[in-house]
C-alpha cells in the first residue's frame, strides 16, 4: 500500500499553531492509511462554510481525502496529549483513535481544527485498536449537526467514510472515519494533563495559547487566567442550559469532553429524552446515572472546579489566596445558572418580564408531566398551538396550569403573536427522536442511506412547520425495553 501522500489543496488554507507547542502538548503521527476507503456522507454546507470546494474533486479522491490515504497540502497531522475524569476517575489519556490533520482558516481568519476520528493507533492509545465503526461515526454526524441546527454551539462533520476494513467489537463491524470540525479540541482535561507534569512554564504557554485562540480580549489582562476561568465557566453555563432547552443528554461529560471553547464535543452515548423524567440516563456505561439529564449542571460545576484547580498556581502567588478565590467563584455557579435557567424556561412559556411566582409555575408543570409520563419536546408545541397528539393535555390538573398559564401571559401587555414568536425560536418542532435515528442508522449499516438523508434534512430546519413530518416528531411507542446508547470504543 502507497504511504500516505498529499493532495493539492481545494481551498485548504492551513496555518498550524497547536503543532508549534512544546512536544509535551501532542505527538507528530500520520493516519494510518486504510485498505479501501469508500466515501459514505459528505457535508457540503459545511465545506461551503469553510470555503472549501470539492466541486473537482472525485468520489475515489474524497473518500482517499477522509480516511488519510491522501492528505491536503499544509496538513502537519498530530494526536493531542489530555488528561481526563472518567466517571469521576482520572486518568493520563490523549487521541487514542484520532489524528489533527491541522488548522484551516476561512474566508475571514476564523479557525477551525480538522480531525480524524477512527484514524489509527497512537501512542495514547492504551490497549486500543484505534479505529472507529460506521453506527457511532453516523450518530456524531446526525446528532452533531442536528445541534447544531437547534442554534447551540457544537463541534461539527464534514464527512463520514468507510474503511473497508472490520473492527472487533462485541462481533466484526464496519469500519468507518468521521471527519470533525471544532473551533478547537482544547478541554479542560488538556489542562489538567499540563498541571499533571507540573511545569509551570507550560501551564502558561497553556493559558497564553487559549486566549490568543478563543478569547483575545483577555489577552493584555494582569489576571489573565482568573479571567479565563470566569469567561469558560459562562460559556459552559450557558451550553448547558441550552442542552436543557432542548432535552438533550450528552451521556458522557468526563473532564475530557468538555471543551474550552464551549462548544459540544464528543457525541458518543448521547440521546433525546422524549417522556420527560429528570432522571433520564441512556448510556449503557452510566450505570448510577452520573450524567443523567438532571444532572448535567452540577456535572458542570464539578468539571469547572477541576479545571479552576489547574489554574490555580497561576491566579495567586499565595495558594490559601488562590484556592479562596476559585472557591468563590465557582461556589456562584449556581446562581449564575438558576438565573439563565429561570429566564430561558421564561422564553420557552413565552413569559416577558419578570413574576415572583414563575419559577412555581415552570416546576408545577414539570411535575405534572413527570408524573404523567409526557413528552418534553410535544409539550411545548402543544403550548405554541402546533397539535401533534392532544390525548395527553386532557387531564384536569393541566387544564388547570393552562389556565394559570394563560393568565400569567398577559402579564407585561405581550400580543399572543409576540408570545408566539417568541416561542418559536426556543422550542424545537423536531427532534432527533431515538427511535427514527436507530432506524436511520440500521438502513445506513446496509448500505443504504435514504432515510438518513431524509432524516438529516428534516432536522436542518427544527423550528419550522415543514410538511409530512408527523412520523418524526412521535416518541416511540412505550414499551418494556428500555432504551440503551453505547459509546462505541
């Protein structure tokens, strides 16, 4: 087999500054090239965005392009070094299955990582194979850009390809190479692998590089790394209240799939919850529910007072010093989020201003569709006048929240018409509903594909009526088995 070779570029416009750190930051690896490569799904709106044209390029050389086999012109491929805290248990880790392939800028000199997901051993790799199979690489694909079309920031796919080659799992699968687009893939568990070698210069050769990258308007501050710590505790704040929005459930958020700049990253057992119960938990690994949906936000906090304790030789010169101010500030998390919380339920109601009793009325209904068994996303449409199924909004004790609902409403003189656009933009019509993604993936497993591409087309547009969608926006029927999403290492 030909070694890896270059491809000239389409567009590529790569400027490589992570592989300019210290050794200790990543090793230099090529993908391990594969035997045929075979292209699956390729996003051509996200090329455009990036500015990328494929339009010459051939089926055969794109699907060489996305499983390492050709490598565009300006790559500098390398496997980033991080830390993490699996389930609360740290451990030294690092890509054990991917390959940066570099940093593309756009049009306007915005960054974007460029990765290989499934690319080959590395020297992080443990007792990994390296590799990655065709269902998971599919579910990052669908379920990354479905976030991203619900307005919430989020790592993106630009392509999926099959190897033609088998991984061993539970039995032999399909193996398959995602091709990842991130603003970064800095985590705070790359942070906690720098304090782990206990090199101070490097700590801030660390601090220094993520604030030219993610947040330059910090970069002449005198408490630079205090700074960062607040301004990455908002953004993570605001994720995932957005996650909540939507009732989406990441399933797996170790230290190491929390990402600096905010954005979702690592779409392994993640899932939509459709009866709401705030226990929800899909992961097959998550066997106490540490990540289940309720408890994302505290998930949150703990992860940010990981990364707050690597900054901390850093925020004062005296440690007692240091640790009280961290102390502090991750200690208001919880204002910070109840408040965003509160103001967001506000928005999915449609509330305008400010009601002492709002936080009454957003519980109450919870509780009743807890108790009731009642579908999150369906609930709200219900609320926006958009009639899926009515069966379930019958029941007395709703009518009666309605009713308290409807008189809280004309609170602050809004038009039902302001309410409803209001409404529009915060709940989500569609969902990537489990049921219609594993029917979408088992389809993609034989090879074909038209009901993912269906299904990806419906969920481009997740707060707009479209027409013949109904069997899409049903949760699946209730039954005894219960629903399990698997992390696919």
């Amino acid at each position: 087999m030909n070694k890896s070779k270059k491809i000239k570029n389409i567009n590529w416009f790569f400027d490589n500054s992570y592989s300019k750190l210290p050794n200790i930051f990543k090793e230099h690896i090529k993908p391990t090239p594969v035997h045929n490569p075979e292209l699956v799904i390729f996003n051509e709106e996200l090329a455009t965005d990036l500015n990328l044209d494929f339009s010459n390029v051939n089926t055969m050389n794109l699907a060489k392009l996305f499983s390492g086999n050709l490598l565009p012109e300006g790559s500098n491929t390398i496997a980033q070094a991080y830390a993490g805290h699996q389930f609360g248990h740290f451990t030294m880790l690092g890509d054990g299955r991917a390959v940066l392939l570099g940093e593309h800028l756009d049009n306007n000199s915005n960054r974007f990582d460029i990765q290989f997901k499934g690319s080959g051993r590395t020297s992080f790799s443990r007792s990994g194979d390296g590799r990655a199979v065709l269902g998971p690489m599919l579910r990052e694909y669908v379920i990354s850009e479905a976030i991203h079309a619900l307005n919430i920031p989020t790592t993106r796919s630009l392509a999926v390809v099959k190897t033609g080659e088998k991984v061993v799992r539970d039995n032999l699968l399909e193996g398959a190479i995602l091709t990842r687009v991130a603003s970064s893939h800095l985590r705070v568990g790359t942070f906690q692998y720098i304090t782990a070698k206990q090199n101070i210069e490097n700590l801030n050769t660390l601090v220094d590089y993520t604030v030219e990258r993610h947040y330059p308007q910090i970069k002449s501050s005198k408490t630079k790394a205090l700074d960062l710590l607040n301004l990455v505790m908002e953004n993570q704040c605001q994720l995932v209240i957005n996650w909540m929005r939507v009732g989406f459930i990441h399933g797996v958020m170790n230290t190491d799939n929390m990402a600096i700049s905010g954005e979702t990253i690592d779409y392994g057992p993640c899932a939509f919850m459709d009866q709401y119960d705030p226990k929800t938990v899909f992961s097959s690994i998550d066997k106490f529910g540490r990540y289940a949906y309720s408890n994302q936000p505290p998930i949150t906090k703990w992860n940010l007072a990981r990364f707050a304790e690597c900054l901390i030789p850093l925020i004062d010169k005296n440690e007692d010093a240091s640790i009280k101010i961290v102390t502090d500030l991750i200690d208001n998390f919880q204002n910070i989020y109840e408040e965003k919380w509160l103001n967001m339920m506000r928005d999915k109601l449609g509330l305008f201003g400010e009601d002492k009793e709002d936080k009454k009325l957003i519980n109450d209904l919870f509780n009743w569709m807890e108790k009731n068994k009642v579908d999150y996303t369906n609930t709200f449409c219900h609320l926006m006048e958009i009639k899926i199924d009515d069966k379930d909004y019958k029941d007395k004790n709703f009518i009666e929240w309605l009713n308290r609902w409807k008189k809280r409403s004309k609170l602050n003189s809004p038009s039902k018409e302001k309410q409803i656009k209001l409404m529009k933009k915060t709940n989500p019509i569609v969902i990537p509903r489990n049921h219609k993604v594993e029917e979408a993936l088992k389809e993609a497993n034989k090879g074909n594909l038209e009901k993912m591409n269906k299904l990806n087309a419906i969920l481009k547009n997740p707060y707009k009526n479209q027409n013949e969608i109904e069997e899409y926006q049903v949760p699946a029927p209730i039954s005894g088995e219960k629903y399990q999403t698997f992390c696919g290492t």
